[in-house]
C-alpha cells in the first residue's frame, strides 16, 4: 500500500466566527521531531489559545494527537481523521487557535479543524 508525506512545512490559515485556526504541515520521522514541531508553532505563534495536534509515524506505527484543552474529541481525533483519510504517513499537522469570542460548539470544533487541516494539505 502506498502512503504519502509532504517534504515541507506548509502553513494556512482559516478564520471562523473570528476564531483564527493555523494549520502547520510537516514531514517528521520520529515522536521527538515531532513533539520539536509543536514547540515551533508554540513558539512562532504565541498567546494562542490551543495547539491541537495529530502525527503518524510509518515505521513505528504509532499516531499520537492532542485536543489542547478542546472539548474531548473535537480537535487532535478530526486532525487525525484527515491524514487517516488522505494516508498521510510520517507527517504532524498542528492546527494553533486563537480565541475569537465565539463558542462554536462541538459540531463547529470538528468542522473547523477537520477544515484547517484539509486546507493546509492542499
């Protein structure tokens, strides 16, 4: 089966209900490059309410994701469903929110960072 990665950081950016969703693509190899990734967007956008993320590693068969203190369920799981979907492998995708005011609920969580993810991929 045939898997694809990227062989660059890209980065997009979404706005929701003045919520500002960035979404941060990398190729990465191992947990510690990635767990470097998301200490680079932590550091390149400060002040952000949440950094959300999901990785999966091929030859270590491992996926990882994190909701940052997002409802349980509706950040790092829908991040992850995309790279699933698109067989991403040996990639991270950090989506960093910044707060706009507006609560989206749940439903509007798993929309916007399935969105972001899907946008930074393309």
């Amino acid at each position: 089966m045939y898997y694809y990665s990227v062989s660059d950081e890209v980065i997009g950016e979404i706005v929701i209900k003045k919520s500002r969703f960035i979404g941060y693509i990398s190729p990465v190899n191992s947990e510690t490059e990635a767990e470097d990734i998301v200490k680079k967007a932590k550091q390149k956008w400060p002040n952000a309410r949440h950094y959300c993320y999901a990785y999966v590693l091929r030859e270590q068969n491992l996926e990882r994701y994190s909701d940052d203190g997002e409802p349980s369920g509706t950040a790092g799981v829908p991040i992850l469903g995309v790279l699933r979907n698109q067989n991403l492998e040996n990639i991270i995708v950090v989506v960093t929110r910044y707060f706009g005011g507006t609560l989206l609920g749940a439903p509007g969580l798993v929309r916007a960072y399935s969105n972001a993810t899907s946008q930074v991929i393309q």
